[in-house]
C-alpha cells in the first residue's frame, strides 16, 4: 500500500468513547470503547441482539445515544460524513420502489453532488465503474425488484463505492448471498482495504469471520475483545462473546429498563 | 433486544388497506346521512332534464362560460399537485396518511368560514391548512409516545378530526347570520363553484409544489427510498419529510373545493396507483400520475357539468377509477388483456411446434423416404382426433410451415427448419440432462417437452459445446442439425453427415 492513498490527518478513523445505546430505556449497548486503526478490515461478530447494527447505526447518528460520543478522523461525525459510507441491511428498504439499478448507485454520489443539483456525466461515470467494480453493469437499467438477493447486495455496495468515503460501515453485507458472490464480495473489500480505506462490517458467521478479517470486534452489549483476528480469535474470548457470562449484565439492565418504565 | 422494530411492516400494509377502506366507506355513509339534510333541494332528478345535455357539452367545451373556464383550470392544477404528491404517499405505502390529513382539515374549514362568516378562500385555506397539519402533527405525536402503531393513529385523527368538522359545519348552518351557501361543496366539491381568488391559491400552490419537486427530486427520491442513507450523506432529511408533509397539505386543501373533503385523498392514490401500472421509473411515475389527476379532474368536471352542477368529486374519483381500470386490463407489461395476449400466442406457438414435431416423427419413423404425411398417420402419432389435428394443419399452413391437401402435409422451407430446431433442441437437453445430471434416460423425456420450446439459441451453442458428442439422444435416435435454405429453395446439407439428406420442402 503506498502512503499517499492513505487518509491523511493522523486521527483514526474511527473513535468511540463510553458510547451507550439504549431503546425504550434498555441498553442495547454499554459503555463502548474503541480505536479503530487505518486501513483494516475488520469484522464485528457477536450473539443475536448483542448490538451490532446498532453500533454501527449509531456511530453514524442513525439512532440516538444514550452518553459518550463518536468521532471519524477526529471530528464528531455528523461533522465528517462525507468520508462515511453505509451499506445498510438489504431488508431496510422496499426493493419494490420504481427505481433502476443505477439510479440507486447514483445516490452514492448525492453527497458530492449537492443539494437541488443533476448528477453530472462524471457522476454516472463514476456510478458505472462502480457497477463494474461489483459485475452488475449489465443490470443498471433494470428496475431493482427484478434482482435477486446477492445482486440486491452488491448494488448496495455499489452505492457505497460510489461515495468514495474513507471509512465504511456494512451490516451484514452477506445475507442472504451466494458463495460466489461472497468471495467476490470480500476480495473487492480486501481491494479496498489495501487503498488505505477502513471498512467495519457486522459479520455473523464465525468460521468465515476468521479467515475474512484483519481485525476481530468480539461484541455483546460490551467490548468483549478488539484486535488482530489471530490475537483475539480464541476459544476464551469466543465463549466469553457467546457464552451465558454476560446473564448478570443482562439481567440488571432487564431490571434497569423495567424501573425505569 | 431489537433496535429499531421492523418486520411487522409487511402485514400492515395489508392492515392499513383494509382498516382505510373500511373507515371511507362508514365515513361515507355518514356524511350522506347528514349532508342530506341540507343539500336536499340542490340535486333533484329535475335538473337533470331541464337543459339539454348536448347544449350543456358545448357550453363545457367551448370554454365561453368562465364558470366553465374556472372550473377547468382549477381541476387541471388539482389534478398536476395531487398527482404529483400522492405518487410519493403511494411508493412510500402511506396511502391513508392522504385520506387522514384530508379529513382532518375539515374542521379548519368550517372555521375558516366563521372567522368573517364568507366564502373567503384566503381564510378557508388558511384554516384548512392549520388543521391538517396539526391532524398530521397528532400522528406522529401519537406514535412517538405511545405505543400505537401509525394506521391506528391515522385512523383516529380521520376519524376525531372529521367528527368535530361535522359538528362545528352543522352548528355554523344554524346561525342566523352570514352566507351559508357553498359550505357544502367542500363535503363534495364543486368545481363550479370555483371563482378567481380560488385559481389564484391554487395556482400558487401547484406551481411551488412543481417548482419544489423538479428542484429537490434527487433528494425527495433518496429521502423516499432510504431514509437511512440520506442521514447518512448528512442531508436534512426532516426538513424533506416535513416539507412533503407540507407540500401535501397544501395541495389537499388547494383541491378540497373541487373534490370535497371526503374523496380528495382518491385524487391523490388513484391517479399514482394507476401510474405505477405503466411505468416502473419513478420520475415517469410522477409525470403520468400528474396527467392522469389532470385528465380525470377534467372529464369530472365535465360529467358534473352535464347535469347542472352535481357535485364534482365523485365524478372525478370515478374517472380517475376508470382510468385505472383501463390501465390494468391494458398497460402494456401488467395489463390483463396484454398478458393474456402474451400467453395465448406462446400457446399458440407451442401446439404448432408440437405438431411439427410430430410431421418430423412421422416422417424419421418411414425413414424420410417421402415428403409427405398423411393426416390420418400424423393423428394416431398426436393421439388426438382427425378433426384435431386437421385444425392443428390449418394453423401450420396458416403460419406458412406447411402446404396441405386432403389428405396429407408436406412442410415447407421454414416449417421443415423450424421441426428439425424443436427436435435437436429437445433431444440435446436430454443428452444433456443424461449427460451433465446423470438423469436415468428414462426421466428425461417429460421435462425436454417442456424445455424445447423456450431454449434460446445461445443456450442452444452452450450445450453443443458442453456436450462430447451430439450425433444421437439418450434413446438412440440421431440428432437433426439445423438446415440452411439455400438460394434455390432446397434445404442445405447442415454439418453433421449422418444427418437426413435429400430433403426438399415443397416450394
């Protein structure tokens, strides 16, 4: 990787301090701490309901915060979202909307555009390579309902290209996708990962998480381990994420929200 | 422990569908009950026959009343603003947040009216426009605090804010003072009643509606498909929302006089449903749903014209319905009658690939020695009647695969290319299938009768090269290659040599 490709204010890219989340009074995650080091692909695995797309929704001020605060290249990100980029949960949207594959991936670009402005042959040239990134050119004037789950995928990915960001945040990027697409998937991650970018991903199979990501965020409503893969893939730490240690924590925060109503 | 509830979104369409119609058809009910009271001498079947309806279509279409001239504008610009912003209430599946904003202003006009007891649209609009988007504030009150999903609050709010309309209009028709007449055409609408000062409001109002959305229809679509990622790109996404929300009420109250409180939510589902029929591109969405609003708004007015100032609403909403069903018996891709059309000619298509077939069959069972195959031997191989298959010849020669007499038929150039593509085509898918799948030959037969008819000819290529050998099927019979007709009307000799030679259709 050369240095030139990497951002270049020395902040990381991504800082997390005492983050707390909490829906209808019952924390969903607690006290987070975290330094997310340049250009790694890194995977955030955990339980179900251990408050993983919640931690990324809420680094991006997708959902309120209970207490601390978030910061991408050492602003507040509402101040740096321009080198965010989001793919979301493919079920979060209608796929029935009358839009075309391209119009979607052009939305990548309505940050850089501005508002009340036509994208630019520039920006649909952008868009297109970006489909081609991801083998989807052939499709950009389909209308999306006649996709199939992993192409859904990859045109949201593609979207996500498209905005050019620094740091990506992808939540389950791997539902409901073949195993082709996947490694095609995780090869253009790895690709991107190699230009400097740093990419979180919510991840829920362990086997492939192992051998997919530079570093391992072990999550379950706390920062159960976060390092290198090698360092952090243990059996330890994995029965700590996976297993019933947590009960206590959980239990008081049950009591904590039933109070509290 | 779930951070944003979802998946109970699917069934609630549905739910929300059923409780909207539901809510419309008492409310309907309802209203009748008690507008009749005093709308009782405005529409007797008299009317109807004192002047000539001829005399009636020429005062409409000649546009020399400026009743008439009013009337027109003020549909055509209820029809673009309601098209426009009911095709996002219909992408975004909020259709009866239209129908509750519409009858919540209703209370809002009744006191627009009282505030100096005239006809005055400045003051009715204003009126309206407070009362609906505190209906629509109410909402998402309702579901920010409680745990009510939103079609229970939208049924509510309609329903609360319709209620207390019904009783400050009825108690606003008791006083003594004041001019009474027209409170009732915003029950109904009456584009008739439509004078300058209310072209003027809604004039002004579908022209910032068009201007806002051309401006901001790439942040309107992004904040409609995925609010989530609008954030995201650090766009004001409430601002948008609310501007919608907004947009829309204005255009609801700009419409309310010509189609009545109770049917305007129609002018803003119809139009955009039957939009969504024929295109699946949301800015033609847009710009079809504002023709058809504009196009049903104008044959409503002149229906209601006909018959002297009936109301105009109902005639509206019902243009607009059949427009709609126009649209689903004849859009080009989801139409009814196109997708019938469609099967009917595969069908078609494929009993003659049959029957070509078969003529093949017939003619490799006598070893190709003659052209010709009588009628009589092609039934029995059909396993059908003689009559049958005299119809299935008629179709053939129809098609000018064939040439027929009596008794026999001979194919012709293209008939005899098009039995030899069938037949390779299913005997190399089960080759294929015997081949690549390792299906017992055996299981092969039922599915290539289907296959043949639909493989294409890159398909076709890919399993000529996927194949080792393509000379003979799993049961032994040789595989046709596919002829060339050459110039003189023969048919060429194809590639393979084991191939039937000789053969000459009939030219």
């Amino acid at each position: 990787m050369s240095l030139e490709n990497l951002p270049k204010s020395d902040a990381p890219p991504l800082e997390i301090h005492d983050l707390t989340v909490a829906y209808r009074n019952k924390p969903v995650l607690w006290g987070i701490d975290l330094v997310a080091p340049a250009g790694k692909l890194i995977g955030i695995v955990g339980p179900n309901g251990a408050g993983k797309s919640t931690l990324i929704k809420a680094c991006m001020g997708l959902l309120p915060c209970s207490s601390g605060w978030v910061n991408a290249f050492g602003r507040p990100v509402a101040q740096s979202l321009g080198r965010v980029g989001y793919v979301p949960q493919r079920e979060s949207v209608d796929w029935d909307f009358p839009v075309s594959v391209m119009d979607v991936v052009l939305m990548g670009r309505y940050g850089r555009i501005g508002l009340f402005k036509r994208p630019s042959a520039e920006d649909r040239r952008m868009a297109r390579e970006c489909l081609e990134q991801v083998q989807m050119l052939p499709f950009a004037d389909r209308q999306i309902s006649n996709l199939s789950g992993g192409q859904q995928q990859r045109v949201f990915l593609a979207r996500a290209l498209a905005q050019e960001s620094d740091l990506y945040f992808m939540d389950e990027p791997f539902t409901g996708v073949d195993a082709a697409t996947e490694s095609a998937i995780i090869s253009l991650l790895q690709a991107l990962r190699s230009r400097g970018k740093t990419i979180l991903v919510v991840h829920h199979d362990l086997p492939t998480a192992r051998t997919y990501f530079d570093w391992l965020l072990l999550l379950n409503m706390r920062v159960v381990a976060f390092g290198p893969t090698d360092q952090v893939f243990t059996p330890e730490l994995l029965q700590k994420t996976y297993g019933g240690r947590l009960t206590v924590l959980s239990e008081v925060a049950e009591a904590v929200g039933a109070k509290a109503h | 422990m779930r951070a944003i509830p979802r998946g109970e979104t699917d069934g609630m369409d549905w739910r929300r569908a059923r409780v909207g119609s539901w809510l419309r058809l008492i409310v309907v009910g309802c209203v009748l009950l008690v507008v009749s009271a005093f709308t009782a001498q405005a529409a007797k079947i008299g009317d109807l026959t004192q002047t000539r309806w001829t005399e009636q279509a020429w005062r409409f279409v000649t546009l020399s009343d400026p009743v008439v001239r009013y009337a027109c504008l003020g549909t055509v610009l209820l029809g673009i603003s309601c098209g426009l912003l009911g095709s996002f209430l219909v992408v975004r599946r909020m259709a009866l947040m239209g129908d509750a904003l519409s009858h919540a202003v209703l209370p809002g006009v009744a006191l627009g009216f009282l505030w100096n007891l005239e006809k005055d649209p400045l003051a009715i609009f204003i009126g309206a426009l407070v009362a609906g988007l505190a209906g629509s504030a109410t909402v998402s009150i309702l579901t920010r605090t409680t745990r009510l999903k939103e079609d229970t609050a939208l049924g509510m709010v309609l329903a609360s804010f319709f209620g207390l309309g019904l009783c400050l209009m009825s108690m606003f028709q008791r006083l003594p003072t004041g001019n009474k007449s027209g409170i009732e055409t915003f029950l109904f609408g009456q584009a008739a009643a439509l004078g300058p000062g209310d072209i003027q409001v809604m004039g002004t109002v579908t022209l910032v509606v068009v201007v806002l959305l051309f401006l901001g229809y790439k942040e309107f679509l992004l904040v409609s498909f995925d609010p989530g990622f609008a954030r995201v790109l650090a766009l004001p996404t409430v601002w948008f929302e609310r501007l919608l929300v907004m947009l829309l009420a204005f255009s609801v109250v700009a419409a309310l006089q010509a189609v009545g409180v109770v049917l305007v939510s129609a002018m803003l589902i119809i139009p955009a449903a039957t939009a969504s029929l024929l295109t699946d591109r949301f800015h033609r969405v847009l710009v079809w749903s504002s023709c058809i609003g504009m196009l049903s708004g104008l044959s409503g007015a002149f229906l209601s014209f006909l018959g002297t100032r009936l109301p105009t609403g109902p005639f509206m909403v019902l243009s607009a319905s059949g427009f709609f069903a126009v649209a689903l018996l004849f859009a080009p891709r989801q139409g009814i009658v196109p997708r019938w059309y469609r099967q009917r000619s595969q069908r078609v298509r494929i009993e003659r690939e049959n029957t070509l077939k078969a003529i093949y069959q017939v003619l490799e069972a006598n070893g190709f020695s003659g052209e010709t195959v009588s009628v009589e031997a092609l039934a029995r191989r059909r396993r059908v009647a003689p009559v049958a298959v005299e119809a299935e010849i008629r179709s053939l020669v129809a098609a000018e695969f064939a040439t027929a007499s009596a008794v026999d038929v001979a194919l012709t150039p293209s008939g005899w290319q098009r039995a030899c593509a069938i037949v390779r085509n299913h005997r190399l898918w089960e080759l294929y299938l015997t081949h690549a799948a390792q299906i017992a030959p055996d299981h092969v037969h039922d599915d290539a009768e289907k296959i043949e008819h639909v493989l294409g000819e890159a398909t076709v290529r890919e399993l000529e090269r996927r194949l080792p050998r393509i000379d003979t099927d799993p049961h032994g019979r040789p595989i046709p290659s596919l002829p060339v007709a050459s110039a003189d009307g023969r048919i060429g000799v194809g590639r393979q040599d084991d191939r039937p030679r000789g053969y000459g259709g009939r030219s």
